[in-house]
C-alpha cells in the first residue's frame, strides 16, 4: 500500500490521527512505520505525552493488520482487544513507531480463523524510536471481525 494512501485513509476515518500530525513513512505486509512530531504531543515536561506515544504505537500495530488484511482481500473491521505498553525513555522529539509482522504460523493461524470462524485474535509488536534510540515498545492484541457486505 502507497504510504499516502494508508495516511490519507488514518486521517479521515482515525481523526486522532490527524492532530497528532501522524506521517506514514513506510507501509507493506513486512511492516508499517509511523512518525510524529513532538509539538503536537507534547506534554507539561517537554516530552512527548504517554498517550500519544501509546496512540502512535497502536496505530503503527492496526495499520499493519488493516494492510495485510487489505492484501489478503479480506474485509474485516479491526479492534484493539488489549495492550501493554513500556516506556523505556522520555521522548524528545519527533518519534517513529515500527511495527513487526507475525510469524507465518500466526498469520496463516489468523487468516483460518476469520475466514472459518468469522473472527480471529493477533499479536502485534510496535517498537518506538527517538533519535535512532529505542525508547519503548507496545504488545497489542487486535480481533478482526467479517464484514458481510
């Protein structure tokens, strides 16, 4: 998927997204890269909000799932069932959120499940970057559901 494309659509259907001044910068089934600015995030220490870097994050983990889904020609809505997020340094500046795919067992796990059952659950890891510097990662549980149209 064209990056703009993916941002375009964050933007008009994830509004958040769009106050957050959210860029794609990178968008396949290897993996969605997500970056954001400080100002619009900032909080009262001059660092990026807790929030928005977990906003960031689950975006980065949705969107993978949203292309791939799109790719695999499956229409499905997708929400977020849980999360864990560690915040590992204070962010200082723009920041990128880097999602990971699944393994091929998970997906093709995933892809039986929904087309079966109508309803699967997937594990998403985003890890977030300041500065070239790690500085915390999410693990998401997203479910997607059929879309009968």
């Amino acid at each position: 998927m064209e990056p703009y494309a993916l941002q375009h659509y964050l933007h008009e259907h994830i509004p958040l997204s769009r106050a957050m001044e959210v860029q794609v910068i990178h968008a396949t089934a290897a993996g969605v890269t997500l970056s954001a600015p400080l100002t619009p995030n900032i909080n009262h220490r001059q660092t990026v909000f807790g929030g928005s870097a977990s906003a960031v994050a689950i975006l980065a983990a949705w969107a993978l799932l949203y292309v791939r889904l799109e790719q695999a020609g499956l229409k499905s809505r997708i929400v977020i069932q849980k999360n864990t997020m560690h915040y590992e340094h204070p962010i200082v500046a723009v920041f990128t959120a880097v999602s990971a795919p699944p393994t091929a067992a998970a997906w093709e796990k995933f892809i039986e499940l929904l087309q079966r059952k109508g309803r699967a659950r997937l594990s998403i890891a985003v890890t977030l970057y300041c500065e070239d510097a790690r500085v915390g990662a999410l693990e998401g549980d997203f479910v997607a559901l059929n879309i009968t149209t």
